[in-house]
C-alpha cells in the first residue's frame, strides 16, 4: 500500500494545479520514490492500472447513466418512431439498425424471437443509414410507408432481403407487399423523415455506439449482435428493477 501511495503522489502531482512549492516532497524527490519502489515491487504498474481503469469505468458507467436519464423520454416515446410489438408494453427496447448491414438482418429472428416470447415488449424501431445512399433510400422509404399503414410488413420484408438495398430492390419489395409506390415516393420527402433520421443521428452520437445493431433496455447499452436469450434475460431484469 505504501509503494501505491507513492505512485498515487505523483499520478496527482501531474493532475493537480497546486505548485511544487506547497508539497512537502520535491517532483524529483518524488520521482525517485516511486522509480524506487517500482523496481522493488514491478506489478505496482498493474495495481495502478486496475485502480485508474476502475475510475475510469465508473466515471463512463456514471456518464451513460446522465445521458440516458436525459434522453430517455426521446428515446422511448418519441411519436415520430416506429413501434413495433405491444405500444402499451412495460418494457421498451430501442434498437438502432441498418438495411444494408448484415449483423441487423442476422438480428431479425433473434428480436423476433424476443416479441413471441414476451408479449408485454414495446419495441421502438429508429432508422440509421450510416451504410451508402441505399441504406438511406430504403430507410427514408420505410418511414414513409407508416402513411400507408405497411411500416411492419415492410420492415420485415427489407430485413429479409438478399443483396443490398438500394433504389431498385427497396421499390421492388414495396410493389410486392402492395404499397402506392407514386404515395410513397412523395412522402419520402416529408420533414418528419429528416427530422427521424436527424435525430438518431444525435442519440447515437450522445449514446456512444458506433455501428449497427445498436440495442437500449432500460439502463443497458448493447452494442452489437444480441441473440434472443441475452435480450429476454435484459428485459427481464429490467422488469424486475422497474
């Protein structure tokens, strides 16, 4: 404990504003204390590791838990996401997804998995094209068919898919579940569509995730692929805490 309290001076000392005057030790002094005790005792390197990696983690852990206490009411309930499952269900999942990326189609029977499992489950679908101007075109156009009442069906429909989305494949599969392609084609210029995609934009950003799929329950962030037993077990638990 002496040898880490050493090596906990001078982590300070390189953090702390106060003047070398003020201390009781000299830098140098203190330089050598620890040199010294480092090359009597080496894992003290690995004692200070664990201990500034735990800081570390629970001012991250501590992070995301303000962001998500701030952002969970938009995260939950904005009226301008899709909601698939039961709306009025007492546990939300959030996922963020892409058409075009693999790991969200791998996603789809497991989330389904989880819906047939739990019928009390509100799942808030947010659109987010971060894969080409295809994942774009076929986001925009599943926002767009919420109009015609065929959000859903057109969801799963995208999800399983072979090859990429793009302009050509994504009207395709509308004309075959039987969308107004004429309807659809305008309302993909409506602003709540920018204004959906605009604002995952800004939850991932502030949430931290960097790719798709990206899950939230409850206090849970899940960067990832998640298979349907991890996700009931989160939801569970989540139940239990609320």
């Amino acid at each position: 404990m002496k040898l880490l309290k050493y090596l906990g001076v001078a982590l300070l000392l390189a953090a702390s504003p106060v003047t070398l005057a003020a201390q009781e030790l000299s830098e140098e002094r203190i330089k050598e204390l620890v040199y010294e005790a480092i090359r009597e005792n080496p894992v003290i390197i690995l004692e200070a590791v664990e201990i500034l990696q735990a800081r570390d983690d629970e001012a991250q852990a501590q992070a995301q838990s303000d962001i998500l206490s701030g952002q969970r009411d938009l995260l939950e309930n904005d009226p301008n996401a899709p909601v698939l499952g039961n709306p009025d269900g007492d546990v939300t999942v959030v996922e963020f997804f892409d058409y075009n990326c693999p790991y969200c189609r791998r996603a789809m029977p497991e989330v389904q998995a989880l819906l047939d499992f739990d019928p009390n489950v509100r799942l808030v679908y947010r659109e987010w094209p971060i894969l080409g101007d295809g994942s774009v075109f076929a986001a925009r156009a599943a926002l767009a068919s919420r109009k015609q009442g065929k959000y859903e069906e057109f969801h799963w429909a995208m999800m399983g898919m072979t090859g990429r989305a793009e302009e050509a494949s994504v009207l395709r599969i509308a004309r075959e579940i039987g969308l107004d392609i004429d309807q659809l084609m305008a309302d993909m210029d409506g602003p709540e569509i920018d204004e959906h995609i605009q604002t995952s934009m800004q939850l991932t950003q502030a949430l931290g995730f960097s790719g798709t799929p990206s899950f939230v329950i409850g206090d849970n962030l899940i960067p990832g692929l998640v298979e349907a037993d991890a996700l009931i077990e989160m939801v569970e638990e989540t139940r239990a805490a609320n």
